[in-house]
C-alpha cells in the first residue's frame, strides 16, 4: 500500500512540478500554463499514455489539472464512436459535467458565505 502512496505523490507532485516550471522558468501566465497542461493531458490521452499512468499512480494522475484534459478527450472519442460528429460535443460535456458543475456550484456558496476582495 506505501508504495501506492508513494508513487501518486511523485507523479502528481512532478505534475505540479512542470506547471510551476512553465509559470517560473518559461513565464508563462497561469492561464496559458492552465491551458498548456489541460492540452498535454489530451494529447497524451490520444496517443494512449494517460490511462496507463493513472493505473500506475492513481490520484497522483486524476487530480492534477491534465486530468481534465484526459477526460474531455476520453469522453470525445467514446462519443464519437458512437454518435460522429456531434458525439464530439456531447462527450466532452457528458463527461466533465460533474466536476464543471461542483466547481460553480461550490464557488457560489463560497462567494455567498465569504466577502470577496477586489
């Protein structure tokens, strides 16, 4: 079980790691580091290697954000098997609507109980 733990620790650790790397050393803006770590898990997702790393490090590879990145193309492709085009559209959303609808959800409870600065 240690072992476990441990690797998801590495793995998502690392993952942070290069997106504090992109926002340090490359300067990127958060958004665009945002944007470049949601378009690495889709890519590595279509050529096959995410799911294997999410066997491998468990956490550590679905809660950092390239995960979201994964899903959306993951939730695409299984769509559009079914459905062509459109499943394209209605994968991704079918897909990631729980977590996109929790993040709302719970940044309007969080505005409506604390007093926001700015």
């Amino acid at each position: 079980m240690w072992p476990f733990f441990f690797w998801a620790f590495v793995v998502g650790g690392s993952i942070c790691v290069i997106g504090q790397l992109l926002m340090d050393v490359g300067k990127l803006t958060p958004a665009h580091t945002l944007s470049a770590l949601v378009v690495s898990g889709a890519v590595l997702d279509a050529f096959g290697l995410y799911e294997p790393l999410i066997d491998f490090a468990g956490a550590g590879a679905t809660i950092p954000i390239t995960s979201f990145g994964n899903a959306l193309m993951h939730g695409a492709m299984q769509e559009a098997e079914k459905h062509g085009i459109v499943g394209v559209l209605t994968g991704m959303f079918q897909v990631t609507s729980a977590g996109i609808s929790a993040a709302i959800i719970f940044g309007f409870i969080g505005a409506l109980l604390f007093k926001p600065k700015g």
